[in-house]
C-alpha cells in the first residue's frame, strides 16, 4: 500500500502553516504511518511454517531419510520448500527447492533463437559480452517474472552488435529456479520498482544456469 502524491501534497501544506513544534508532531505522525504499511514478511513466514508442517513430514527408513524445511522467500515472494533425501547408496542424495503451492518455481529468461542450440548445450552463461542487451548492467542472468516481461527486455535492447534480424525470432527459456542457488538470486538491480507496485518483475542470477535447469525453449511471438 503507497501513500497517494494527493496526500502527501496535502499533508506539506499543512506543515507549512504550522509552527515548529507543529510540523515536528505531524512529520513524526507520518512518518510512523509509512513504517506501518510496510509489507512484513513475519505473517508470511508464519503461514508458510504452519502449511510446511501440516502437509510436509519428515521419514527416516534404515536405509535413508526424507526431511523437508520450508520458509518465505521475499524474494520470490512465495513460500519453498526444501527437501532432502537420501539414500543407502552415498550417491543418491538429492536436493532440491520447490515452490511449495505450485510445486516448481519457474522464472524466465529472453534470448535470441540464433543462440538457442547452444543454450541447450552449455547453458546460459551470465557473462556475455557482444550480446549483452545493455552496456552498463551488471553481468548476469536476467529473468523476468513472467514470459511477456523477459521478452520485452530484449525488445528493448540497445546492443548495435546484435544483427537487426535477430530481433524477428526471440525466444523465451522457462527456467526451473529450484535447480539454481537461491543465494545468487536477486532482485534486479537496473530495475526501477514502481512505486504502486510490490510485484518484482526482473531478477538478476549471478552465476551461470545449468542445462538441467532450462525447461522450456519457445517463441516469444
């Protein structure tokens, strides 16, 4: 929830005609009201505890065991689940994150389908000069909330060395974020967030994205 410009234009006018001590109470006032309708993520995390516990039990066998944590990820703005599972073999461990809800937590990234055969190969690596779509970002991998966001990204590129054609096939890569280090994941940092807004739209991934992580390569058009 934002304050209104309308109210904050408002409420200067009236600090303007008030004496010192006046606009000192009303600043504090305001200032205390914007502290309070701060999204908290303790409610969050609280309903994701309870949910994790009601629906997800932990196993241990002779030969293994299944445990799961789940917590709130502000980030992703969703509750995950974490399980680990292992077995009697030392190889077979796995672990994994999923969104809790869905069961998967997907984020997408837009590139071009000139590139696509060799994503599927080695990856998206995040460090690409010639076809970076800005040249003062941050080296990493993009990834856009939803199909729709990613894609626009690219139409917006303003790399010359990107041949104008390639703009006629962009294709969007879903990406299983729970296959990724959660530690790497960040909001955007070259992302404006409007300010009526709490959806993040664009993520930045500082490492490389493994093939076991690509999903899904479409055409974006």
């Amino acid at each position: 929830m934002h304050l209104k410009k309308s109210s904050i234009l408002l409420a200067f006018t009236v600090l303007s005609a008030c004496t010192n001590q006046e606009a000192t109470t009303k600043e504090e006032s305001i200032n205390n009201e914007i502290q309070v309708v701060q999204k908290s993520t303790v409610q969050d995390k609280i309903k994701c505890e309870e949910f994790g516990k009601e629906n997800f039990k932990d196993m241990y066998m002779d030969d293994g065991y299944i445990v799961f944590e789940y917590y709130y990820s502000p980030k992703l703005d969703t509750c995950v689940l974490q399980r680990e599972e292992a077995g009697p073999d030392p190889g077979m461990f796995v672990y994994k994150l999923y969104d809790m809800f869905t069961k998967e937590i997907l984020l997408y990234h837009a590139t071009f389908d000139k590139l696509a055969k060799k994503i599927e190969k080695i990856g998206i690596l995040a460090r690409g000069n010639r076809i970076r779509n800005f040249k003062e970002v941050e080296p990493g991998v993009y990834l856009g909330i939803n199909p729709e966001f990613a894609g626009s990204m690219v139409e917006a590129s303003e790399n010359e060395n990107i041949p104008e054609d390639w703009f006629d096939e962009i294709v969007i890569i879903s990406v299983d974020v729970s296959k990724l280090d959660l530690s790497k994941l960040d909001v955007d940092p070259n992302l404006i967030q409007p300010e009526d807004s709490d959806v993040i739209h664009s993520y930045i991934y500082r490492a490389n994205i493994p093939t076991n992580a690509i999903l899904e390569i479409k055409d974006f058009r």
